[in-house]
C-alpha cells in the first residue's frame, strides 16, 4: 500500500507540474496584453476582489563561499493570493521575462488592475515571482557577475513599440500597448521606471531559475519548499 501511495502521489505531483506549465506559458504570452471590457466590468467598484489569503515567502536558494564568507545565491522571492472561492484545481504561476519583476502581473503602466487580480477574481490561486538575482530576490555581484541594463530603445522596439524597428514579420500587428509606447508618454515613462538590470550571463540566469522552480511545489494553492 505504501509503495500504491508514493506512486499515486507522484502522479498527482506531475499533473500538477503539467497543469503549472501550461498556466505558466499562457501568463507570459497574456502579460504584456491589454485588457476586456468584461475585465474593466469586473473590477469595477460594486465588485471588489474577494481574497482568502495572501503572502509573501521566499525560496532558499544554496549557500555558497564567497570572500572567505558563506552566503547564500539563488534564492526566489514569491508573492501570492488565494481567493476567497478556489474554482480552479491549479494555481497560476506567473514568471516575468529580462528588465522585469513581478510587478509586471500586479498592475498595468497605466493604472488598470493586472492580470494576477484577474486571474485570482476569476478562481485562480495566483503565485508571481521575482526571478532569482531580480528584484526583491535580491542582487549579489560578487556572485551573480556583470548585468546588463534595459535600454530605452531596446524596451521600445521589444516591448511598447515593436512596429518601428519591426525586428520580426508579425511586429506591426503589435496593437495591446496603450499609447505610443515611446520615452516621454507617461504610460511608457512608467513602465520604463520600473525596468531593473538583469544578471548577463543568460545561462546562469536559466540555471538559478530552473532551480528556485523546481525545488518548491505548489498544489491546488498550497506549497511545500
């Protein structure tokens, strides 16, 4: 029976991954996308957003040697929510992309509600981190190396106004940006404010991250570290 159990749960936790993937994939490609009508109707004031829970908690990263000192490298910061009713089996964990931090899932440049409220009003639990060496999961040098800064250009032609420099075929059709996307429009101005460096070599940026996210499972809203 024992041996049925271990079995069992191992097949719960690999659905579950599945389940993660594919929620994952779906909050990077939704991130950068303008909202519904029916989302502005959601949010609107005789319907607030109704939370069970929510909290902060951080993934250990390793702990490392450096300068004769240990410290630790790696490590993830997550921010959540659980609503009040659970309506889905699988959270969403939401993973922003280089220059980013989660603050990217938590409200849009221009004021509106991001997608991490939309999910969770719709009965997600939501889950949106700070990749490891980003943000609130902190920064080292002497153990993350050089960085690399977000330009204002690259921002424009990748992010907010991809139609100008049209770096690949589809880069016109680009409409979900609210304004110019361009230095000087306030919503830009914002967004761009909070663009942070990102760790340069991008393979240990892929190496920290796949390891903050593989040693930390979350089930149906609930994690085990």
């Amino acid at each position: 029976m024992g041996a049925e159990a271990d079995s069992s749960n191992d097949d719960d936790r690999r659905i579950a991954h599945l389940g993660l993937t594919a929620a994952l994939t779906f909050a990077l490609l939704a991130g950068m996308t303008a909202p519904t009508s029916a989302e502005g109707r959601l949010f609107d004031a005789s319907r607030p957003l109704e939370v069970a829970d929510q909290g902060v908690f951080s993934i250990p990263g390793r702990y490392i040697e450096v300068d004769k000192q240990t410290v630790m490298a790696g490590q993830m910061f997550v921010q959540y929510q659980i609503p009040k009713t659970t309506t889905r089996p699988y959270p969403v964990v939401m993973i922003h992309g280089g220059g980013q931090t989660a603050s990217n899932f938590l409200s849009t440049p221009d004021g509106r509600r991001g997608w991490a409220d939309d999910f969770v009003a719709n009965g997600y639990a939501v889950y949106v981190v700070d990749q490891s060496g980003r943000g609130r999961s902190g920064f080292f040098g002497d153990s993350y190396g050089n960085t690399r800064k977000p330009s204002v250009g690259n921002v424009e032609q990748r992010f907010t106004a991809p139609k100008h420099k049209a770096l690949w075929p589809q880069a016109g059709l680009h409409t979900q940006w609210p304004g110019p996307g361009t230095q000087g429009d306030a919503t830009f101005d914002t967004f761009y404010a909070s663009q942070v460096e990102t760790i340069g070599d991008e393979g240990l940026i892929e190496q920290l991250n796949r390891e903050a996210g593989a040693s930390c499972s979350i089930v149906s809203g609930r994690r085990s570290c």
